[in-house]
C-alpha cells in the first residue's frame, strides 16, 4: 500500500512482560480485533516468509447488540465483550507477547458510549483498543490480501483490484490500484457503509421470520449506498475490459464457499485462496434462503450463532454484485488481524533491518492451491 496510516497512538506493547529468558518461544506478535459482533484475537511467530499462527480465539460477543435503536452499546453487550477480552489478555500474557495491537471497529466508532467502553477495556483488561476508521480498517484488510490480489494462480495480472469486507456494523469497500511488476497495491479509493449483519438484521428482522420480499428490501437498501462510489471510479467500465479482481473478505463469503465446496465442516484450509464462480454463489444464496433459520442453525459449516447474520451477510453480497457484476470472486479467510500483524512484521523487519521480503509478497497465512467452487 502506498500511504499506509499511522496507528492513532501507541498500544501497550509491553503490558505483557517479555519472555527473554524464560524459555518460551520469542518474537511472539499478537493482534487483536473488536468488531460489532465478534472479538477475535490472532498470535504469530515470524517465519521466512511471512508468519505463522502460534494461537487464536473467537467470541460471538454481540456488542453491537441493539446499537441501531438506541445509539449506545448495552450493559449486557458490553460485559460480554469483557469476559471476552479478559481472556484475550490472559492468553496474551500465557504467551508473553512481545508486541501487540488491538483496533475496534463500526460499534465503538457508532456508539455514543464507545470511547468510555474503551477506557474500561484499558482498566479491566489491562490493554489499549484504538478505535479505527473505516479507511484504516479498508487498508489493512488490503494488506491481509495482499498476496491473493497479485497470485498468478487467479490469472493473468490486472490493473486493479475490488475488494469488499462485510462486518457486523459496517461494510468497507476498497478500490486498488495493482502494480504486478513491483507486486505492490495502492488504495485509490474505499467506502464505508453503515451496513452491516447485525444492524440489518435489526433493522429489517425478525430474521427468523424474514420473507422474500423483506430480502429484496435489504439488498435494495444496501445497493442505494453503492451508486455514488461506482459513478465516481466507473468500477464498471473496468470490470467490462476484464481489468478487475473481486475479493470477498468476510464470515458471509467463506460461509458461501464452504457450502458450495459441499464440506462437512469448515475448513479454512480449503475456502482461503478458493475461486467462487458467482453463478453458484447466487444458487447457495437462494438456497440458503429456502432452508430457514433452524436449518441454517443446524448446518455444520454456520452453527447458532451465526445463523441469525447469514441472510443479511448474503443480501449485501447480492446488492454488491448486482452493482460490480463479476464472474467469479475470490474468497479470502483473513482480515484485520492478518493486516495488523504484516504491518508490525514489516515494522520490525524495518528496526532490525533483517532481509525480509515485502509485507506485500509476504505468504501469510498460507494460501491453498487454488480451488475452484463448484455449483451445489
């Protein structure tokens, strides 16, 4: 990326007592990433080409439970979210980080109680969240893709790159200029919609009751924030010169891809790096909407607690497409802790001036050889 933001101060990199000494594995990064809907936390080790992950760990915690009615986080949400940062930092702790970030998201950033909810994170969680915006969040989900964007294995080269990222409480758009030469990425581009899983959900649900043409209403909802972003870059016009990748980074995406991939469980391994053609993508879509909530419940690759989103994810998917029609998509399991921790990995690199490759070229985490999702 050129330009890539600074982070809005400094996190408490060593809050957690460094490990030199005690005979546990050095180097140890961690990134941490407080969405509207869940809290997950990423520790690596540097390799030679790239990182690999030494421990990670995923709540569904809800904090943006309610947001859209009343504009502030809850007392349950919010103590949810604390347990789950409270374990966060006890395996931070276990592992002797060396550095860490953390970032929240669309809930702190929407919520009226969001910086205080931060500051109590700081007292009973012992580390600073910064709250990011949604150009910073856009870059470092380019950055986590990076090597998926200039991958041979999609093709010849093109000049750019459309990569979307649907979260609980916002979706962010980001346009990319691709350089294969220098195999560099530039944002010319990002929008941040105030559409997400779980405020759509809350806006049009039940989601347990939710009919065809409350669906339909979703997408369109969705589409009317797109039209503006696509008359200012004319994304489409490149799209008809065959110039565009399209990279879908998020739970609704890999959701889609397992299910085409007909797995019994998900499996990161095989929907990372996959190739999603959108006919079938469309087909898993209506499917999906024909099973109804208890059986989506019940589908071993989405589970209970991300039931209730999959619809949503799905319609803004579709008001996507319907917008920057592609034949297929590729399908990305990483976000903003792969982001965070190239950027740190680039930084150390930097200070040690060690012979590390690019952040860009870097094949973190590993990517499967590139298989193609077929229809259901």
């Amino acid at each position: 990326m050129d330009h890539p933001l600074p982070w809005a101060g400094p996190s408490v990199n060593r809050l957690f007592p460094s490990s030199a000494g005690q005979g546990v594995e050095q180097d140890l990064l961690g990134a941490l990433d407080l969405g509207t809907n869940n809290c997950r936390l990423m520790i690596a080790a540097q390799t030679a080409g790239g990182f690999r992950v030494v421990d990670s760990f995923t709540r569904t915690v809800r904090l943006g439970e309610g947001l859209h009615h009343t504009g502030r986080l809850s007392d349950e949400a919010m103590g949810r979210t604390m347990e789950a940062l409270k374990i966060c930092a006890e395996r931070l702790e276990r592992r002797q980080v060396g550095m860490f970030r953390a970032v929240a998201t669309e809930a702190c950033r929407r919520a009226s109680n969001g910086p205080a909810f931060i500051k109590r994170a700081r007292v009973e969680a012992g580390f600073d969240i910064h709250i990011i915006s949604g150009r910073e969040e856009a870059t470092l989900a380019v950055e986590s893709c990076a090597n998926l964007i200039h991958n041979q294995r999609f093709g010849l080269p093109r000049g750019r790159a459309l990569l979307f990222d649907i979260g609980g409480g916002s979706t962010e758009i980001a346009w990319i200029r691709t350089d294969a030469a220098s195999q560099t990425s530039s944002l010319i581009g990002y929008l941040s919609l105030p559409v997400g899983v779980v405020t759509l959900a809350e806006q049009f649900g039940p989601i347990q009751n939710l009919t065809p043409a409350r669906y339909r209403d979703m997408v369109e909802h969705t589409r009317n924030f797109l039209h503006e972003f696509e008359s200012v870059h004319r994304i489409r016009s490149e799209i008809r010169r065959n110039h565009v990748r399209l990279i879908g980074t998020s739970g609704t995406v890999t959701t889609l891809a397992s299910l085409i991939l007909n797995l019994p469980r998900y499996a990161r391994a095989a929907v990372d790096g996959s190739l999603l053609p959108a006919s079938s993508a469309r087909l898993a879509m209506r499917k999906l909407q024909e099973m109804g909530l208890a059986n989506i419940e019940a589908h071993p690759c989405i589970g209970p607690d991300r039931a209730p989103f999959v619809l949503p994810g799905c319609a803004i998917f579709e008001a996507i497409h319907d917008i920057w029609p592609m034949q297929d998509i590729i399908v990305a399991d990483r976000g903003l802790r792969d982001g965070m921790i190239l950027r740190m990995l680039r930084k150390t690199s930097s200070v040690s001036r060690r012979p590390v490759r690019s952040a860009h070229t870097q094949q973190a985490p590993s990517t499967p050889n590139l298989m193609q999702a077929t229809g259901l």
